[in-house]
C-alpha cells in the first residue's frame, strides 16, 4: 500500500467514526491522530462534504518566454516591445 492510499483510509475510517456518532476528538483518539488534525479534518467535511487530501504544493513549472510576456502588465509589454524594435536584448 503507497503512503496516500494509507492516509485516503485513515480519513475514511475517521468519516466513519464520525457517522457512528463519536466525537472528533473521540474519533482522532481512537486512530490515533492529534486532536486538532481530528477537529479540523471534521470541519473540512462539514464545510466541503469531503475530506479528501488538499493539494500538495511544489515548485511551479518554469514558464515559456511568452507566457510569462502574457503575464506582464500592458505597460511593461509595451516597453518590451520597443525594446524588441530597437534589436536591444
């Protein structure tokens, strides 16, 4: 079992638990997970519906030239393309 699929029923016996009536903190207890990690995953699902992993952050992916060129503000844009005209790199 890889280690998300190990975290994915950690939360699904919490859901359960849940639905048996015990407490959050009852249910972190039991699974032997933190009290606060209990309280909030059972926030997340009254707010969500779920408790599915949030995403993962990371480093972003690198941008093209022109992407990152789409980003730019329309003033800057307009500099560099004058920049472009003129031959300057």
């Amino acid at each position: 079992m890889d280690g998300t699929s190990l975290f994915e029923d950690l939360r699904e016996r919490f859901c359960r638990a849940l639905d048996r009536g015990m407490s959050a903190r009852g249910a972190a207890r039991h699974l032997e997970v933190s009290a606060s990690t209990g309280v909030k995953w059972a926030q997340q699902r009254r707010a969500t519906g779920t408790l599915s992993a949030k995403p993962m952050g990371g480093r972003a992916r690198r941008l093209s030239l022109s992407e990152m060129q789409d980003r730019f503000p329309p003033a800057i844009r307009k500099i560099a393309q004058r920049i472009e005209a003129t031959g300057l790199e």
